[in-house]
C-alpha cells in the first residue's frame, strides 16, 4: 500500500498545479467544465452497471459527488484564481484530517488515540504557519480567500463520512463516473450560465485539461476513493498530510511561488503529524484483537473495536 499511497499524493498534488495551468488561460467555470465533460463520456458505460444500491443510493452517490468534486474544486479554483498559493491551498485542504478524527469517534465510532490527537495538533500549527507566511507575504491576496479552500474541505469532508455510512457502495469505477457525471452537469450549468462555455483555443489549455483528466481525476479522486475501502479512513486522511509538502515544492519549481522559512517550518510540523497520526501500537492492537477474537485492526491506522467487532473502514 506504501506505492499506492505515494501515488495518491502524487496525483492529488497534481489537481493543485493542473488548476493554476488551467486558470492562466480561461475563468474557472470554463476550465471545470471541459474537465469533466469529456471525463463523463468517457465513463458514461459504468453508468449504467447495478452496484449503487438503486435510485436511493443512486442519489446518495450524486449528492457525495456534488460535495467532494463540484463543491470542493469550485473553492479550490477560485482560492488559486484570488492569488493563494498552490501550495498553500494544500495546506489548508489539509486540514480535513483534523475534523475527520474529530468526528470519527461519533459518526463513525473509530477511537483517536492521545498520540494521534499529538499529531493533529501539531499539523494544525503547520497550516497556521505556512498560511500566516504566505498571508503576509505581500503579494495583494485578500485575507478573506484564505477561508474559500477552507469551505473546499469541508465539503470533501462531508463526502467522505456521507459515503462511509453508505452500506451499498458502488465500486470505485463506477463511484467515480458517478460523481464525474455530476460535476459535468453543474458545471456546464455554471459556465453556460456565466457565458464561459466558449473553450480557448490555447495549446496550453487543452494540455492542462489532458493533465486534470488523467492525473487528478482518475488518478487523485480514483485511488482516494479505493484507498478509502481498503485502509479506511484515518489512514488515507493521514496521506493528505504530505500533499501540501509536494505541492509546495511542485509550485516553487513550476511557477516561482515563495518558499520562506515559515514555510518550511510548517511544512516540516505537517510531515510530523503524518507520522504521529500514522504510527500505530501494533503490540497493543494484537493485544485488543486476540481479546476479541479478530486479527489485528490493520485498516483504520487505530486500534478501534466498536460493538464487539473490529471497524474496518466500512459503513457504521
């Protein structure tokens, strides 16, 4: 799983960078929708395939799909388009693991060890950190646009626990045309709406949606959803610890953002947290699983054990 994580955060990592290219060409309705209109065609066959729990789970699907891609790239766009970082963008969306372990034990009854609230702690100084620096770096961005990624994240956490109270879930492939599909349909509204439909005829735009389509989408939001049903939760929020690292150094590189000293002290607490939070007693949760007759709870990244059974990532 050590390949497959690097990989998400690879490709998540992307969308950032693709969401700047794009951006430096068309407005964003613009750019979402040609992002996601070849993107449902192409998956329109897993459409049709049974697997959502029929018209109620069908719904529950769009309405996960309207949270975690239409809600959270809107704000994620807009924050870029309004002269927040990339990097920075990251790491305010990082945050999302702070409020899923703080809802993990009453929505979904996963126990959050001490160490792991430790870690959480320290990866919210991080993001105080990197934010305040590039806040106050002078660059004209109004401090307000600094909320916008943050309302992102919460619709994306809204998603994940949505969708892990889901007993009938598709598969990730069919998932993700759910959720492309729905994006394609807002969208297209937003921009013909706006009169942005008109795609540019830039060789660069049409690159940047090449690069959204492949490495964001079904890279990025295709493992997060399939690395959600096989480590759970807290172990694939964890992950989205290290994508403001390599978002980061991805945007220094590509576009000359600043990287100050702040910067990297907050980048270096977030990495930290990842390992705190990610570091789990094996002795103790052997110890835990051998009393209830289970193997060690090895998919949630806690040794958590609700109702006499282990939690294994799945629906409540």
């Amino acid at each position: 799983m050590i390949g497959l994580g690097a990989l998400f955060v690879a490709c998540w990592s992307s969308g950032f960078i693709g969401a700047k290219l794009g951006a430096a060409d068309a407005p964003v309705a613009t750019v979402l929708m040609w992002r996601f209109v070849p993107l449902a065609l192409l998956l329109a066959p897993w459409l049709v395939r049974s697997g959502a729990g029929g018209t109620a789970g069908l719904g529950r699907q769009i309405l996960v799909g309207a949270l975690s891609q239409s809600g959270y790239l809107l704000t994620v766009y807009c924050a870029i388009g309004l002269g927040v970082n990339t990097g920075t963008t990251a790491l305010i969306d990082g945050v999302q693991p702070l409020v899923v372990a703080a809802l993990a034990g009453p929505l979904l009854g996963v126990a959050v060890s001490g160490r792991q609230w430790a870690g959480l702690g320290v990866g919210a100084a991080g993001v105080a950190m990197v934010t305040w620096s590039d806040a106050t770096s002078g660059h004209g961005t109004p401090l307000w646009a600094y909320l916008v990624p943050f309302a992102g994240m919460c619709c994306l956490v809204a998603a994940t626990f949505l969708d892990r109270r889901t007993r009938d879930r598709p598969s990730p492939v069919r998932a993700v045309a759910i959720h492309c599909t729905t994006s394609a349909v807002v969208f297209t509204a937003l921009a013909v709406a706006t009169g942005t439909a008109l795609p540019p005829a830039s060789a660069r735009f049409w690159l940047a949606m090449a690069w959204l389509i492949v490495f964001a989408t079904f890279g990025g939001y295709g493992l997060y959803w399939l690395l959600l049903d096989r480590v759970g939760v807290t172990a694939v929020n964890t992950l989205m610890f290290l994508v403001p690292a390599a978002t980061t150094i991805w945007g220094t590189l590509m576009f000359g953002e600043p990287f100050s000293a702040w910067t990297g002290t907050g980048l270096a607490l977030a990495l930290a947290a990842t390992w705190l939070v990610s570091r789990r007693p094996q002795s103790r949760e052997r110890a835990v699983s051998a009393a209830r007759g289970a193997p060690p709870c090895h998919r949630t990244g806690v040794a958590g054990v609700r109702r006499g059974r282990r939690f294994d990532g799945g629906s409540a």
